[in-house]
C-alpha cells in the first residue's frame, strides 16, 4: 500500500464514522412540507416615525418571537429574509387565520381612564368618535359592546414587563391575569388606578380600558381595595373578569407580546397537512432506494469490479452528504429530498468519467497495466470533473441566493451533495481502487476489473464512426424548429403559472371518491368563482387555484368540494399576495438571467469564448424548451418548477463541458485534422460517459415520477424532460455551434488579415520602385 493511499484510506475513515456518528445521533430538521404546520410572510411597513429596515425588522422579530412562544408551538422558527421581510414557520399549526390573526396586530398597548358612557344608537365609527369625544379623547366598545369614552393613553405595553394568565383553585376566582409594570409604567398604573378608584362604585369612571390597536381588549373595575388616590402599587395588578382558560391565555400573550415597532403586513401562508409530508417522505425514499438501487446494477454490469467499488462509494456519498445536512441544521424540504435522491443518481459522474478515461488510456496503450490506465484516468478526469461540479456548484449558490423556502432548501440539498460527490469519486472511490486493484497487481485479470471492456456503446461507435458534424447545418436547423415550437406554446397555451407567480390561492383537497375537474369547475362558477383553475387526479386528489380568497370564502370553496367529494381533508394551503407574486416571478428571471451570465462568464474564463458562447446559447434553449414543453402538457410553472429549471441548466452546460474539455485536449494534441473533426472525435468519445451518466439520472427520476405523486411528479418530469433534452442539445447544438462560431470566427480573422497582407505587398513594390527609380 503506497504512502497516498494510506493517507486516503485514514481520511475516507474518519470521515466516514464521522458521518455515521452525526447520521445516528442528530435528527433531521424537516421543513413544514414534509412534516406539517403553518408558514406566514409577514413584511415589516413604515411608520410616520420609523423606518422598517433591517435594524427596525430585528426588533419586531423579538417581539414576533415572543408571542410564538407564548403560543406553545413546538419548535417554531422565525428568520429575517431580506431587509423587511419576517418568515415564520408553525409546526403542527393548521389554523393560519389564528395564527395570522396573532403576529399581525401591530399590538399598539394603550392604558386610558374611563370618563364616561357613550350612546350606543351613535356606533363607534370614525365620525362618532370624533362628534361625541372631546380634544384627546377616543370612543370605543368595550367587551360587552357598550361605548365608552377614553381619556388619553396615559402609559403605553412599553411599560409592561410581562403578563401571566393563572387559574385560581384556591378561592374559586377562575382565570385572571396578572400584569406586571417597569420603570415609569409602576408610577403612572398607581396613579391612572388611584384616580379611577375615586369614583363611585358602578360609575363607568371608576374602570381602566386596556385598547389594543383601537380596541378595548379588557376594561377591569377597580377592586373595593384599591385606595383613592393610592391607586394599585408595587408594579403588578391583576385583572379579573369571566375569563375561559383561552380568553386569559390570550390577553396574556397580547399584553406581554408588547408594541411592535413597525407594522407588519401578511404577504403569504401555506399550510401543509402532515399526512402530506409523510406520504411525500415515503415515496421520495422508496423511489431513491429503487432508483439507487437500479443505478448501482447498471454500474456494476457496465464496470464489473470498478462498478462494485462505484457502488460503495456511491453509499459512502449518501451517508456523507446526509451527514452534512443535518449536521449543517439545514431544513430538509420536499424539492431538497427529490435533489437529494437525484444527486445520488449522479453521484456517479465522477466515477464515471475517472472509469472511460481508464479504458481509452488501456486501449491506446497495449502493454499498460490496469493499475497504471487507472491512475491514467483519475488525472486525465480531474479537469472535467472539476468544471462540471463547478458549474453545478454555481446553479446552487443561485438557488440559495435568489430563491426562498423549499427551493433554496434544494439549492442546500444540490450544492452539499456535489462536494460530497467530488469527495467519493476522487478520495473514496481512489481509495478502494488502491486496496483491491492495486494491491492484486498484475494478478488481476483485465477484464474483471472492468477496464479492459470497451463496452457495447464506444464498440458500436468505433465500428460505425457516425461523422455527425458533417451535417452540423441539419442539426442547427432542427434544434431552431424545436425553440420554434416551444415558443408556439408558450404564445398558444400560455403558462399556467403557480400562485406563487402570480399571487392567489392554492388549496389542495383529498376527498373521499374522485371528482371530475370539468364538474368542479363548473360548480365553482355557479358559487361565484368563474376564473378558478381546477386540476383533479384519480387517485382523489383536487387542487383549485383562485385570486385572492378571504378565509370565508375558502371556507365555500371546500363545501362546494365537498358536496361533490363526499369526506374532504385540506392537504395543503397556500396564500401568496399580488405584491409578492410580482416579487417573485422577477426573481426567478434575475435567477435565469443571473445564471445564464455565470455561466457564460465562468466558461469563457476556463475555455475560448466561441466554446462559452456555445454553451451558454444551448442551455438557453434547453431552458426554453423545457418551459414550452410544460406550457404545451398543461403543467403547473411554479417555485418547484423553477428548481429543476435551473437543476436542468446546471447538467446541459455540464454535458457540454465534458465534451468541450476533450475538444481542448484534441486541439492541444497537435494531431492533424479540422476543427469540425476534432469536435466530432470529442462527441463520440465522450457518448460512452454521457449515456452511463444519464441512465443514473434516468433511474433516480422515473422512480420519482412513478411513486413521487403530486408536486414530485412535476419535479421528476421536468427533469426527465430536461436531462433529455440537455444531453441531445450538447451533440446536435453546443458543438456544431461551436463548430459554426469557430469557422465564423476564422473567417473574420482571415479577412482582418487579408487587407493588412495587401497593403504591406503595396508598400514593398513602392519601395521597389523607388530603388529601380
């Protein structure tokens, strides 16, 4: 055993029981749509007098947090996003209204004297307040309903240290709530109390009105003992009345939630059933098992004993890459667990690349070891396989910083599971190789370890030697027709953006028999309702899409589908405001624009610019055709949609860069030939890697489009649809795009240079002349 592989051998170990350690003792952190709850978007507004930016957002935060926990929800989590916008999750909450109803008051606390009763015939209007209150003075309801007149706000909640709702079993007093003061609040309760206990019992005077955002929320008489003049002292009073067990528990977190410092607007909710995210973890884990374990049987047939240690690798990068989400506390969300079984499924690439590089090198070279082609390949796939992760690496860190909620979640899952990738294939995968094929030497038989076996594709290639770029202009052609095609759908179909485009509602119901998508529809508009989008599956799933909908009237939308469903269950529930749709859908263009110049920028740094241009213009297109294709199926475009979008973008400039990387090295060999026949000698060298690669991808996806149901199933299509079409555009239009941009390019150089030739013949004959002369 040499000294490098010892060194692997210890660093794949420690790193390996490392992760089994991690993977065994820290619990995942599912996000609400795996294990069920309530998501809010609150947005921070400014005030006369603040500003909601980032500092002012902190502060209410606090306060938000505050109140969650008095609410009793396990494990809430409140982050900022942005400057001015608060993302609230609630496990286990599947009331949002309740929910909204509580974060949203902006909790402005007043403490007023009582001066008096209003008539109740004048309302408690605007106008009425003004008419019947003096200079200063406000008129409101108490609980009873009853106006009354309120002197003004003499101590405000920042005066209030906190608040304890507490049930009375020894004197049989039932629920109260105990208020404690701070600071300049004791003196100025002692002396509100004081005043109100100078009054005559049963004089409205003699009461003290707690209002919460212009609205009496408690208005306590002052007890027999509380002394005229003396008022309540010591910092602490308790406020008495009929209260139920949820009443106090209520007042008490409205009162000890305190002000917030600027006003928060609800821009969104989801709510997500928790049979939901079971079903969703469930199937996401049978079709990564299925689809790994198909993989793992192509590897081996293909690679024999190299496919075995693939294999083992590819476990040690699940369990690492596993490892790293719940080590890093990132929330697994349902798109992140789909990424995550699809990384598993090209995970593969690496070794993929290491393996054909090995049998070219055992090929070219008749008296070479196994040993020796190996080493060979690992060094010759380093570049390759450090170009294709980057650029993926790339779409990841766009996911992570221009998307939100689940889809940044993938961009977490997608990004840790390519440096895990990076980590089996060149330190894991080498390490095996070392311990079994190194050690049995010459030994070893050739063909079992799989180097020495061309393979049927690179046979098939090698008889036939297909010279595709011959007809580089048919392909160009073609590949205008199909963005010619997907244009006409998007024009003629139209996009069926999701509400998180567009803003809306989004419920998602299961009933109990299956109902027709036409006779929903129908029923909607006859309960007012005519522009709702309806989607309906066999298996009793209903999903109708509408604007904006008050919880009244989602509330109708489900009896409607319960009239036609019989037992019906909310799986999921999600509200997205015009505002924030509008926020989002020109997010996800500056994400594709974003990463269309990364990309471009990244490879004209590593290759020529005709190279980066190519590939950049191609998953332009693959971007194009994979949006007309879903506008042409009738598919939801939503944020799901958009992660394999750029999923999709990342993996077809990944093709093209394989192929352009052995262009580079074709070009750089000095052999003899046109540029035309070199890039078609890159395509089909590198077809035998394309194809292994993408039947991994390919297993992974069909199973998730097959038992994924739901959303996964639109992921898994998108994908399946995009890798399709990535790996067909890098051989009919990356490279006879490159091909045409290169000749293009040469020919400009050509007539650059012919009118300087001319006129330096010129100035030799004058110079001739002149001598003759």
């Amino acid at each position: 055993m040499t000294r490098a592989t010892r060194v692997r051998c210890a660093l794949s170990l420690t790193v390996l029981v490392l992760s089994a350690c991690v993977a065994l003792l820290v619990p995942p952190r599912l996000g609400l749509d795996l294990r069920g709850g309530t998501q809010i978007v609150l947005r921070t507004q400014d005030t006369d007098t603040v500003e909601a930016d980032a500092a002012a957002t902190d502060r209410t935060l606090a306060v938000l947090r505050h109140r969650v926990d008095a609410l009793g929800v396990t494990e809430p989590t409140l982050t900022r996003s942005g400057e001015n916008r608060i993302i609230v999750e609630l496990p286990g909450v599947r009331d949002p209204e309740e929910a909204r109803d509580v974060l949203g008051r902006t909790a402005q606390i007043t403490f007023h004297p009582v001066l008096g009763t209003a008539e109740a015939s004048e309302g408690t209007s605007e106008g009425t307040q003004r008419d019947q209150a003096g200079a200063g003075e406000l008129v409101l309801p108490d609980e009873s309903g009853q106006p009354l007149r309120l002197g003004p706000a003499e101590s405000t909640g920042a005066d209030v240290a906190g608040a304890e709702a507490r049930l009375d079993t020894r004197q049989g007093l039932g629920w109260s709530v105990t208020v404690d003061f701070t600071g300049a609040g004791e003196a100025a309760w002692g002396d509100l109390t004081g005043r109100a206990a100078c009054a005559a019992p049963g004089d409205p005077a003699r009461r003290v009105a707690i209002v919460l955002d212009d609205e009496v929320i408690s208005a306590p008489q002052m007890d027999p003992s509380v002394s005229c003049g003396v008022g309540i002292t010591g910092g602490s009073t308790q406020i008495t009345g009929e209260f139920t067990a949820a009443d106090a528990r209520e007042l008490e977190l409205l009162i000890s939630g305190g002000a917030l410092p600027v006003p928060v607007e609800p821009l969104e909710h989801r709510t997500i059933g928790p049979t939901l995210g079971a079903q969703a973890i469930d199937a996401s884990a049978r079709a990564a098992l299925i689809g790994a374990a198909l993989t793992a049987v192509f590897i081996v047939v293909v690679y024999r004993l190299l496919g075995v240690l693939a294999t083992l690798a590819l476990a040690c990068y699940a369990l690492i890459s596993y490892a790293a989400l719940v080590a890093l506390g990132a929330t697994l969300t349902l798109p992140g667990l789909a990424g995550f079984a699809l990384a598993i499924g090209m995970a593969v690439d690496a070794n993929v690349l290491v393996f054909e590089r090995a049998r070219e090198e055992y090929a070219a070279r008749h008296r070479t070891t196994v040993r020796a082609a190996l080493a060979t390949g690992f060094r010759r796939a380093l570049g390759a396989i450090a170009d294709t992760n980057i650029t993926t690496l790339i779409a990841a860190a766009l996911l992570f910083f221009l998307a939100s909620g689940p889809v940044r979640g993938f961009g977490v899952t997608l990004g840790l599971g390519v440096l895990a990738s990076m980590f089996s294939a060149l330190v894991i995968t080498r390490t095996l190789v070392g311990l079994t094929i190194d050690r049995r030497g010459s030994r070893l038989r050739p063909g079992r370890s799989g180097v020495a076996t061309r393979g049927r594709v690179r046979s098939w290639l090698d008889r036939r030697e297909p010279r595709l770029m011959r007809h580089r202009r048919w392909w160009l052609l073609l590949s205008g027709v199909a963005v010619v095609l997907a244009a006409v759908g998007i024009g003629v179909r139209g996009l069926d953006l999701g509400v998180e485009f567009t803003g809306g509602r989004m419920i998602e119901y299961t009933t109990e028999r299956p109902v027709d998508a036409e006779e929903a529809r129908a029923a909607l508009d006859g309960a007012g309702l005519p522009r709702a989008v309806v989607h309906a599956s066999a298996d009793g799933d209903l999903t109708v899409r509408t604007g904006q909908l008050s919880d009244a009237e989602a509330a109708g939308v489900g009896e409607v589908v319960s009239d036609l469903g019989g037992e019906t269950e909310i799986v999921r529930d999600e509200m997205v405001g015009p505002s924030l749709g509008e926020e989002i859908r020109t997010a996800a263009l500056v994400a594709l624009g974003v990463a269309l110049t990364a990309q471009l920028g990244y490879l004209a740094v590593r290759f020529r610019w005709t190279y980066a241009t190519a590939a950049v213009l191609t998953l332009a297109q693959d971007a194009l055709l994979l949006v007309g294709a879903f506008a042409w199926l009738g598919r939801p475009i939503d944020g799901i949609f958009l992660a394999a979008l750029l999923t999709v973008i990342g993996y077809s400039v990944n093709d093209s860069v394989v192929v352009f990387d052995r262009l580079r090295e074709l070009r750089a060999s000095g052999r003899g030939g046109s540029f035309a026949a070199h890039a078609n000698a890159a395509v089909l060298q590198t077809i035998p890697r394309t194809v292994n690669t993408g039947m991994g991808a390919l297993f992974i996806l069909t199973a998730l489009a097959l038992l994924g149901g739901g959303s996964l199933t639109d992921f898994a299509l998108a994908l399946l649809i995009g890798i399709l079409v990535g790996t067909a555009s890098t051989v009919f239009t990356a490279t006879p795009l490159a091909v045409a941009l290169d000749a293009a390019a040469e020919a400009r150089t050509a007539r650059t240079a012919r009118p300087s030739r001319s006129a330096a013949a010129g100035r030799r004959a004058g110079g001739r002349r002149s001598r003759d002369g």
